[in-house]
C-alpha cells in the first residue's frame, strides 16, 4: 500500500485567499486550533482504469469521514474519495491516520478498486466509512462498482496498526451480473463502542424491475430495503448479510448508520426513509417523500423494531442563488449521533420549513435539529439550529463531547453578494449547545470563504454527501473539504482542525 506523510500549514481560506494563522484562535469561548492539511497529490493520478467514462478531476478528494480512537485520544483515522469521477465515484478511496492529535497525517490507499495497490477488481470506489473499537482495531468499507458495466459491491477491511496498513478484505455482498437490477449505496460501519471485536455495516440496496413479468418487483417499481452484516472477532468474517428494514413498493432507505447506546447496547440505525411518490416532502406534516427515520434494536442487532419517523425531510435541495446552478450537497443524508452517557439522540438534516423566498417559492434551506431522551419514543420539534443569513446553510454532521456538549458542523453561502454570478463563496462553520440540544451558539468560522464553483461537479458542484466530525474528550475533530479556488489542477483537499467549545 502507498503511503505519504502529510505536514502541517497554519492558514485558512479567507476571501478566497490564503490568509497565514499564526497558532491557535479564540472564537468566542471557543479555542479553535490551525487548519492541517491532510490530502495531498493523488496517489491513482497515473490510474487509467474507466478512461472514456466520465470526466475525471484528479487530485480532488470529497466527501471524507472521521473517527476518534476510544483508546488513544491522539489517535484518529479518515478515509475519502480521491479522484472524483463526474458520473459516480472515484479513482478509489484513501485513509488518513494520525498519531499526535491532528498535526500530522500519514495517507494510505484503500484496496477497494483496480487503482489501489492489491484492490477490488472494480473501477471504481465510493462513500468511504471508518470507526475504532474499543480494542483499537479500526474498520473502513465502502462501495466498489463499475461504470461500464452494472457489477457493485459492498466490502470491508480492518487495520491493527491504528490505519497505516489494511486487512482482511471481505466483500460483504457482491453483484457480478444481475442485468442492472441491484444496486448498493451509502455504506457505513460502526464499531461496538464497550464489546471488542463486534462491529456492523448497514447499507441500502436498490432493488430495480426487470423485462420478466413474473419478477418481483414488477415492471415500473422498485425497493431499496436497508441490509445488516456484523462482525464478532474483529473484522476477519462477517455474518450474512440480511434485511432488517424491509421497504414496500416504490419505497427505498438511503443514509444508514448505526449508532450505539452504550449504557444499554441499544442499536439505532438512523436512516432516510423515502416513501412513494419520492418527489420530495412538500410540507413539514407530509410522510411522502424524504423522512427522517430510525430503527432500534435491544439483542445486538438479531431483531429490529419496525420504523419509526422522527420528521419529514422538506425541500432540502441547494441551488446557487444568483444563478440556479445545482450544489450537490447531503440534502436527503440525516446525520445522528448519540450522548454516551445519557443516551440522548441527536440527529441533523437540511430542511427549508424555516424561511420563505418567494422566488424560489420554497424556503431557504437550513440545518434543522430534533432530539430524544427517551430512547427514541418521543422527539423534539424540528428546529432550525444554522445561523440565519437568508442564504442556504447545508451539509451538516453532529457528534457529542465527552461533557455532553453537542457540536454540528456546515457549509453556508452567507458571503455571497447580491449579483455575484461569477464566485460561490462558501464558508464551512462550527456551532455547539451545552443545554442538550435546546440552544445552540458559540458560532466557530473554521475556514472559508472558498470557491464552490471550483469543486468537481457530480450532478452539481460537489465536496460530499458527507463530511467528518469526531469528538475525542472535549474536543471536536473536523475533516472536511474545501476547494481551491480558482485551481483546476488540484480542485479540492482535504481539511482537519479541532475546536474546543
């Protein structure tokens, strides 16, 4: 496997340009550390697998996730998408360990597709996925697919070296030839936060019709129920994968992640739950369209409650204002997180319930919040918890401290101007509450104003689905993606920080 050492540089993107921090900032009553550069030169730059397919922008990572060691709190691991494809995915996937809390990172290549040294014979590789147990073995998965054929699959590795190399790669589930009809998406892995070797991988997989009427489903329907695989002696086998959230007709999941009460060993997997006609809710009473939802399980994942719907999910797509081009962001992705030590639930999506813009005759898209105390029995009403600055606030993660403090990250275009049609300045942000969810402030800016026009577009401009956040002790741990404004050659790297409330 490739590695390189990545070094340190004390700077922030500001104005679209590059402005020197010299050492650590205060932000209010938080202390906010120098933005480290963890992405470098790409690694599959002279990868030619799928020449023809697509457009390619080497050198540009997207959409990176981040996990915090339960054992060493200096200790963290990334993984992301290196070499972002137009029409899916990317060249392959890389990780990103770090050994003195975040100063420097050392990349390793994932062996999910052709590009990697030793990988998947697949073209490609997408949605990466990292968590640390409390042993110390970390685990990543992700996607691998072709694009000039319709073979996916779901695979995994572990590291017992804190990531600097990768193991045991098991191919959870495989599509060799299924005429198009399957299709994986939205991987992740949780590691069990109290039992050794124990994790679980969750992933959608859309179901299409066939040219057989005896087919199930039938011609002009599909599913996309949410499948399950677990791990007991630490990533070397995995269980057969099966469903546990069974979706009907013209009904799918996206976005599922497990998260774990630790007190109780109680599994949540939070997830979109989208329902027919799957255009989108169009009010905040609507279950049609995009929902927050979760499952929950109380044997270790052997039996699952039936789902249960948090909120609707309303108008969540990001366009620029000034022009109308698309911004792919994480507009139907909740993100969730859960207070080991109550067993509070947090989760986070974009929702335009909030505002009115009658041009665009929808609202302005902001991060919305709700919250559990009860295991998941009752919820908060949404909220809206972004900033309010009439432009579009999205892509938003959560995670809780270790003093119960909750913290959300998210991108926002509040820098725009009016009739700037030629820029996208886009600034990443860090909000955090200290009263369980009921109020949030201690706004952190982390980096920005960037250009979002620079960024790959993947159906629009795109830095992810999703970005990093871990908490180790009292800290947050960012990784995240900015462009580099104006460079061609090198659209996106890779970011990490951390902040202190």
């Amino acid at each position: 496997m490739m590695q390189r050492v990545v070094r340190p540089v004390s700077f922030a993107l500001i104005g679209l340009a590059l402005v020197f921090v010299p050492g650590a900032a205060s932000a209010g009553t938080a202390t906010l550390a120098p933005l480290v550069l963890v992405s470098g030169a790409s690694p599959y730059a002279s990868c030619t697998v799928g020449a023809g397919t697509g457009t390619i922008s080497v050198n540009a990572e997207v959409e990176p996730q981040i996990a915090a060691d339960p054992t060493n709190p200096k200790h963290f691991v990334g993984a992301f998408q290196q070499d972002r494809w137009s029409n899916g995915g990317a060249h392959g996937l890389v990780s990103a360990a770090s050994f003195d809390g975040g100063k420097t990172w050392t990349e390793t290549t994932l062996p999910f597709s052709r590009c990697a040294p030793g990988g998947l014979d697949f073209e490609r590789a997408s949605d990466p996925w990292v968590s640390i147990g409390p042993d110390g073995v970390v685990y990543a998965n992700a996607i691998s697919f072709d694009r000039t054929s319709n073979r996916n699959a779901v695979a995994t590795v572990r590291s017992t070296d804190g990531g600097k190399t990768w193991t045991n790669l098991v191919i959870l589930v495989d599509f060799e030839t299924n005429g198009g009809q399957f299709s994986t998406d939205k991987n992740s892995v949780t590691a069990d936060p109290v039992h050794p070797g124990v994790a679980y991988a969750v992933w959608d997989t859309l179901t299409a019709p066939t040219d057989n009427p005896d087919d199930n489903p039938h011609a002009a329907a599909y599913t996309g129920p949410t499948f399950f695989s677990m791990t007991t002696d630490g990533g070397v086998t995995w269980s057969t994968p099966r469903i546990i959230l069974n979706t009907s007709n013209r009904q799918q999941t996206i976005g599922n992640v497990i998260q774990v009460d630790p007190r109780t060993d109680t599994l949540y997997d939070c997830a979109d739950l989208i329902q027919a006609p799957n255009s989108g809710s169009v009010t905040a009473n609507s279950t049609q369209g995009f929902n927050v939802a979760f499952i929950k399980s109380t044997d270790g994942g052997a039996t699952w409650s039936a789902p249960r719907i948090v909120s609707a999910i309303v108008n969540p797509t990001v366009t620029d204002p000034n022009t109308g081009q698309l911004v792919r962001t994480g507009d139907i992705i909740p993100e969730s997180a859960v207070d080991p030590h109550t067993g509070q639930l947090y989760t986070v999506w974009q929702d335009s319930r909030f505002t009115s813009n009658p041009s665009l005759k929808k609202g302005v898209v902001q991060v919305a919040l709700s919250t559990s105390s009860d295991g998941g029995e009752r919820w908060s009403a949404p909220s809206p918890i972004s900033t309010p600055s009439g432009q579009p606030a999205f892509t938003a993660s959560v995670n809780v401290n270790s003093s119960g403090v909750v913290g959300v990250t998210y991108y926002d275009f509040r820098n725009l101007q009016a009739g700037n049609t030629t820029t996208l300045p886009t600034d990443y942000w860090f909000i955090s509450s200290a009263d369980h969810g009921a109020s949030f402030g201690n706004e952190v800016h982390l980096a920005g104003s960037f250009d979002m026009l620079t960024a790959p577009f993947a159906r629009g401009f795109f830095v992810g689905d999703y970005e990093g956040l871990a908490a180790a002790g009292t800290t947050f741990r960012p990784l995240f993606v900015l462009a580099n404004s104006g460079n061609t050659a090198n659209r996106t790297d890779v970011f990490a920080t951390s902040v202190a409330p």
